[in-house]
C-alpha cells in the first residue's frame, strides 16, 4: 500500500527520515532482496514478470525491515532473519496482488492494477504461489514457533480482509468494527514481522511481546494514516489519486466519525455515496466538506499518533542502541507522512 | 472438480466402488469432516458461510480418503492421519475457490460459480483463510517434513495453474507442455497426500516413494479422464456441461493430438476456435466430430489407462491386505468414469 504511494520523489523528507532507520540493516536488507529475487524464480516466466511488477519494484519493504531491525535489537547474531524478513515480504506481496482482484462493477469504474494487465486470474495465482514459496522458506529455517506466529497472521490477515469486505458499503460499520479490521488485514503482519526478531534471538517472554505489541500499535498507526490521507493528501504529494476508498465505499475510521457525528442530511448523504455507491463527480468534495466540519481527518490522525505513543512505549523495555532509534524513526516516519 | 460432477445419481456404479474404498476409513473420515467444519470457523461469518458452500458440501474427498488409506497401508496406528487429511483438503479447496475467480470476458459468457453469489474477491480471500488454516493445521502436527511436502506442494499447484493459464489459447501447447501442466496442477497434491501417509508412519524411502509414485500416477490419470469427459460426456451422465475446457480454450489432450494430426481445414478451426476464441454455437459439435476422427478422447483414455497401471504397479511393494485393496480401487473407480 504505502509502498507504491511513497515512491514519490515529493516525499523526499519522509523517505530520508525512513532510509536513515533503514540504512542500519542495509546489508542485510541487500540479502533479503537478492533472496526475494531468487526465491521468485519459477520455470514459469509469467511467474517472476507479474511478481517482478511489485516485489523486486523497489518498495519500502517496511516489514521486513521490522525484522531485521527487532532481530537487531535483540543482539542477535546469526542469518536467519534474512530468510524470514523474505517470507513477511512474500506474504505481504501475495496480499497485494490478492486485493488487486477486481469484481466486473470495479472494472467498469476504469480501475487500473495489475489485472488490468493480466487479468484477475493471474495474480491470484502469483499470489498463491509467493505464499507457498514463503512457506518453503519458513520450513527451511526450521521453526516451528516461527511457523506458527507466520501463519496465524496470515490466517488473521485474510480474515481481516473478508471483515473488510462485509463491512464496505455498510454505514452501521462502528469504530469497534474498524479497529478489529486494521488489526487483522494490516497490524497483523507488523506485529508478526517486528517479533520474530525476538524469537531468532531467543529472547524470554517480555521481550518479544514488547515487540508484538510495538508492531501491532505501529501497523495501526501506519492503516490509521493511509484511511486519513486517502481524503487528505494532494495527488502531486503523494502520487496517488484522493478518494479510492470513498469510490470503494469502505467505512474508514474518518467517515465513520464523520457519520457519527452528522445531522441528517449528511448522513443520507453518507448512505448514499457509501451504501448505495451512487456518486456523482462532485460527492468526493462534499465528502471532504463533511470530513473537514467534524475535523474527522484531525481526529483520525490523533489516533495514530495514540498508537504511535505506544509503539514508541513498547520499545523502553529495550536499553537505548541505535536499533532501538531506528525503530523509533520508523514510528516518526510513519505519522510524519501525514502531515 | 470431480468431487461436484460426480454427485449424479446416475454414477451409482461408479460412486458404489469409490464408497467401497472409503468404507475402510470411514471412521477416520468422519474424523477428518468435523475437523474441517470447525477449522473453517471464523469470527467472520462470511468465511464459514462461503466454505460451506463447497468443503463441507460433501464432496468424495478423494485427495483426504489417499491420507488416510496410505497412513493405514503403512500400518500407522496413531492419530495424525486426521488432521493432515483435512490440511490436504483445505489446499485442494483454496485451489478451487483461486480457480473460479473469473475475468471480465468470463462474466460476458455467463459463467457462473461461486464468484456469481459472492464476486471474485471473497472467494480469494476465504481461500487464503483455508490455506493458512492448512499451515496452522500442519505446524500444530509439528512434523517439518510434511510441511515441506505439503509446502512444496502448493507452490508447485500454483506454478501449475499459471503455466495453464499461459498455455491455454496456444495451439502451440504440446504433449510435453500439457502433462507438465497436469503433473503440476493435479498430480502434486495427490502425491503429496498418498506421500504423507508413509511419513507419519515413519517407513523408509523406498515405500514412501513408492506411495508418491501411486499419488502422482493416479493423479495423471484423474486429469486425463477428466480432460476426455470434457469432450465426451452426456449432461445427464455427469451432471455437468460438456464442453467447458473448449469455452475456455484450453489447450487439453484430445485437443493438442487432434490438432497435431489434423489437416489445414482442421488445424485453421483449432486455431479460430482456441487461439481467437471466435467460437459460433455449432462449433463444439466441430470439436467433437474432429476429435473422434482422430480417437482423441480414445487415445487420450488410454494414456489414463496406462497412468493407472502405474499408479497399481506402485502398490506392489507392499503386502496384499485391505488398505492395498481399497487403494486399488480408487484407482480403477478413477478410470471406470469413462466407460
């Protein structure tokens, strides 16, 4: 997601502020690509042509880099991280190419991914297929508790996904119901990512819920300002185009506090755009309009630097080291997008 | 795939040898059935609610049914059986949920599938749940070694399903090309499942490969029958439409050898019908009328046939005793189909 949106040369504050976090692990970081271009190799091209789009593109690679940095912070010494920061990257990529997966009412609103190149089919099964080879890599590496913390996130992860699904469209959607969705589709995998660090190291209980619980509030803090700057980011600023998720019809947490808070007429007009996704061109200006009266980007955005709070928080277990730092730029880095 | 095509009544002859089989596991079956019915549950209503829909549909649970009669050829006497018999059918179901994810020109020609209930993406997105539910399954048996059997076996699938996807509308698709395919697609997972019945049972090599060679034979000859059925079976018969690899263009046995030996008349219609998808209503009778000028179903059949043999000639190293017995059945239940 944030990914593709940060490739902008516009964010060239923020990017410096997470290649300096990043910079740490670098040479790891060189092996974990290198591993992800390996591992995507198929006897069949179409395989490494389609992956090649989104994994070797050059993204952030924020979750892996989680990995390594926790591994980093638990002083530990050894090769593995590099093998699993490439599976959390892998599973990641499968989820992308996954929500790429249009229905034919997306495809007449002239939405363009990877299927509009290749198909629906296509991806679905490149994404199978670098979930599989993230498998591999995990039985490979040889732990079981590895194993078990990987593919509960990905279970969670796709449940999360399908509780998105049900609650697009659907204005009865609460902030209970949102924050039990980012939890699972987003802060899942940063919570798995950030402790494996702990567990390559061997660290005792304490340490690697620490960095659980640094992950998951970083992954809510991240999904928190993504749903904030899908209504507020200019499109030069960020390369992206404002209001996917207001076409999309999904009860991000800015419209759910926008609902929440409207008198009648906006709420027949939430219901409208959302439930019913009868939209006209001028609905994403009003909706900006309704957003901007209920300060609900404002307020969104205090909840991610609440989350970022305690991400920080979770990182005091730790003594001061430079990886510790780097954790706590990625936290900055991640609410300094937004604003 | 044959799971659904073979609930017809009419296939009571056939249904009766496969149940004659299953009959020898029918405890453990039941087993494996409840099994899958609460590992499906999620806090997310839709995700049971779509499984339903076709694991706990009571489909024949082929690939389950080989665990287990392996696990009892070997002499296992312990209980693992059960919960990797349900990991393979998740696989395999995840699998066919990716598989009907259509494209738009699919919609056109009014398919319809899980995906005209639900759209395309939540059939991906439970199918992701069902095969991280397989890796949770999997990791909680603890055994590394059927993980990077059943691991290696999904990516494989995948790179199965990709490569049919990228032969289909070729005609210059060959033998070589179409039995990678099936290996890949079909073969793998029922190799994979036959295998790990020799390795919760812990015997050596020579049975284990023994058991693989069986899975992988049989599942070749599945693939035939089921390619061959496309073209020759009557509606009633099977409960199915003639005629669906032909919509679709695939590039399948009884195609790719009347194709070879046609004339320019014929191969000009293979190249209009598969490459350009210009397809009128009377032109799969066409298909039929060139495929029987040249014994394609036929031909193909006995490619099944010899499959079969091979998967049999597999089973001789080990004693007669019932699990052989039933194993053998399924293999003749497997090709009776056709007659």
């Amino acid at each position: 997601m944030s990914a593709v949106r940060l490739e902008n040369p516009h964010c060239a504050r923020h990017q410096n502020a997470f290649d300096a976090a990043r910079r740490l692990v670098e040479d790891e970081l060189s092996a974990v690509n290198a591993l992800i271009v390996e591992r995507m190799q198929s006897q069949v091209p179409l395989i490494p042509e389609l992956a090649r789009h989104l994994v070797a593109a050059g993204g952030k690679r924020i979750r892996p880099v989680l990995t390594l940095l926790a591994a980093r912070l638990c002083d530990y010494r050894g090769t593995r991280q590099i093998d699993l920061a490439a599976c959390v990257e892998f599973i990641h990529t499968a989820t992308l190419l996954h929500d790429d997966v249009v229905d034919e009412s997306d495809l007449r609103r002239g939405r363009s991914t990877a299927n509009a190149l290749w198909g629906n089919k296509a991806p679905v099964l490149v994404g199978d297929f670098l979930f599989s080879r993230a498998f591999e890599l995990m039985v490979a590496d040889g732990s079981l508790k590895v194993l078990q913390i990987l593919s509960h996130a990905s279970a969670v992860i796709a449940e999360g996904e399908v509780a998105q699904l049900v609650t697009a469209n659907d204005m009865a959607t609460d902030e209970a119901a949102y924050f039990a969705v980012i939890k699972a589709k987003t802060a899942a995998l940063f919570e798995a990512a950030s402790r494996i660090g702990a567990v390559v190291a061997d660290r005792p209980p304490a340490e690697e819920e620490a960095l659980a619980t640094f992950g998951e509030q970083l992954g809510i803090a991240f999904q928190l300002v993504d749903d904030a700057l899908d209504y507020a980011a200019s499109q030069a600023l960020l390369g992206k185009t404002v209001g996917d998720d207001f076409v999309d019809g999904k009860t991000t947490l800015p419209v759910i506090l926008a609902y929440r808070d409207g008198d009648d007429t906006e709420r027949r007009f939430w219901r409208r755009t959302m439930e019913d996704q009868n939209q006209t061109r001028a609905d994403l200006q009003q909706a900006q309009s309704y957003l901007a009266r209920h300060r609900a980007i404002e307020r969104t955005l205090e909840r991610a630097l609440e989350a970022a709070g305690r991400a920080r928080g979770a990182l005091e277990l730790f003594p001061a080291s430079p990886a510790r730092r780097a954790l706590s730029e990625i936290v900055d880095f991640t609410v300094a997008r937004a604003y």
